[in-house]
C-alpha cells in the first residue's frame, strides 16, 4: 500500500516556517563541539600519505587527483562543522564505510559500502558548494548503515537525503555556484525552492526523477518519519537563508519538472500551485484556487498519487 502524502504531510504540519531563533553558521554561531567527531587531518597542496584517513581512497594519481583530494576533504571538514555533521560521520568513522576519489561519479550504490567522488563532478566547485552534495551522499551511507537498499526504498533515500542536504547547505550560508543556477544544476534552485515551498522541492524531484514513496516496508516508515521530525526540530531553531526568492525558484523547478517528465502536458505550471502544495500538505486536499493544467494535475500526482490518504491534521 503506497501513503505518498500522509508523513510528508507532518513536515508541514509540524514546522511550516522556519522560526525565529539561534542564528546559522554564516552567521557565526559557536557549533565548535560538533565537529569534535568528525575532525579530519589538515592538508596541504599535496598531503602526505599520513595526513590521508584511512576512510579516504583516491584511486589515481597526478595534478588532478591531488586537486581533488584536496577539494573533498574541504568540503568534509565544512559539513563536519554544521549540525548533521556527527551523524553523517559514523558510516566512515564507526562503520567501514569509505570515500573513493575516482575520475567520475558521485553516487553510493547497494552493493559498495562507498561513495564515489569523481573528479568530472568535483572540478570547479568550492568547498562550500561541494558540501552539500557530499551531505547528500553521506546521507546515503547511513540509509544503508540501516539496511534501506532496494527499489522499494528509492524514493524515500532520495527525497530524504535532498532535505538532509538542504540543512548544511543553510547552515553555509546557502551557496550555490552561478554557473548551476540557471538549469537548476546540483539542486541550485530546488534547495532554495525547499526554503519556503518544501512541499514543492518534494514534487518536483518525485516528478522528475520518477520517485514514489513506498511505505510498504516498516524500515522506510521509520526512517522517513524520523528524517521529518528531524527536519522539523531543525527548522522550530532556524532562521530561513536570504538572498533570492524561493517562490520563484519553486516556480522554475515545477515547471522544470513537469517539462522533463512528458513534453506533451499542455499549458504551463499555474503561479498559485506552490501554495497550493503547501495548504495540501498542510490541511489536506481542498479546492484549488483555479482550473489545473495538466502540468499542475502531474505535479499534484507526484506525492500524493491517486489513492493516497489525506495528510493527518
């Protein structure tokens, strides 16, 4: 039995806006102790094999690899600054797991208690952008630390590792690179569509990557419902990052979404749906403010689907 919208719902539900409260990173808030766990050796151009953690495996060598290397472990001691920066460090710290700088690829896959870092992703980026990512794929270790593989558990490993992404990526100061915005690379708008329209980032990643939650399995339950009351702890403490507009973000990235997924929906997306897939989560299904096109129909499927309950109140 598929319930695509009733956790999501709670997201909503339990923090809708994020609250006044202790300022982020950017903001210099003293979060020193929590990086204690997750401390990683300093680095030079070219650190010496002692400086190397044992976690860390660069399969190459020259220039390139060194760069890198040097790039990874930048973005390591970042995420290892914010607050999900212990837990994302078990699966390398206490649990085997290990990073493997390769010439392309940023994924974890099944069957590897690894996460490829390649080169081809990493050039270009600074640390504070690549971080983030590196938090997405972090959060992927621990999903399989906790026995989340499988198909069935695809959709809520990779809407849940979006938003653990977001937490860092706020608590950085919400960097994105300029050159990412404009096609949304790297998640550039959807994680500032996440600011104020969460319930819009979920779709339109559901949408365009053909993701569904399935909560057939007690294991995805549990780990959803927990990434959601983390999330809402985190944002009851946070104040939103500023600098561009979230409502227009929501806008490109569902209109993105819908143009990706079937080119022949007609019409374009209505500027009242991100509100629109808020109050739905947050109250359950209601009249809509006006005629949906098909793109907005496609939209509004991508969580909720056609037999899915209403989002507990």
């Amino acid at each position: 039995m598929r319930h695509s919208s009733i956790v999501l719902g709670a997201l909503l539900l339990a923090a809708p806006t994020f609250a006044e409260g202790p300022e982020s990173l950017r903001a210099g808030a003293d979060l020193s102790y929590q990086a204690v766990r997750f401390r990683l050796p300093s680095f030079r151009a070219r650190p010496s094999s002692a400086q190397q953690p044992s976690w860390l495996v660069v399969e190459g060598a020259g220039p390139g690899f060194e760069q890198g290397k040097a790039q990874l472990l930048a973005a390591l001691h970042l995420v290892g600054r914010t607050s999900d920066g212990p837990r994302l460090a078990e699966p390398l710290l206490e649990k085997g797991a290990r990073i493997v700088v390769r010439e392309s690829g940023m994924w974890v896959v099944d069957s590897d208690n690894e996460f490829t870092a390649g080169l081809d992703f990493m050039q270009g980026r600074r640390p504070e952008t690549l971080a983030p990512l590196v938090a997405h794929e972090l959060e992927h270790l621990v999903q399989r630390g906790r026995g989340l593989t499988g198909e069935g558990a695809r959709g809520a490993r990779e809407l849940g590792a979006f938003l653990v992404q977001c937490r860092p990526w706020a608590e950085l100061g919400a960097p994105v690179e300029e050159s990412d915005w404009a096609s949304n690379r790297s998640n550039s708008q959807d994680m500032w569509a996440w600011v104020d329209y969460p319930a819009s980032a979920m779709a339109a990643l559901a949408l365009r990557g053909g993701l569904e939650l399935d909560f057939s399995r007690k294991d995805v339950r549990a780990y959803w419902e927990g990434v959601l009351a983390e999330e809402a702890r985190w944002r009851a403490t946070r104040e939103p990052p500023k600098g561009r507009d979230s409502r227009s973000a929501a806008l490109f990235i569902l209109e993105q979404a819908a143009s990706f997924s079937d080119r022949t929906l007609s019409g374009k997306v209505s500027a009242w749906l991100p509100d629109a897939l808020e109050t739905a989560f947050r109250e359950g299904p209601g009249a809509l403010p006006g005629e949906p096109t098909e793109k907005d129909r496609a939209l509004l499927r991508a969580l909720s689907g056609p037999s899915a309950p209403s989002p507990s109140r």
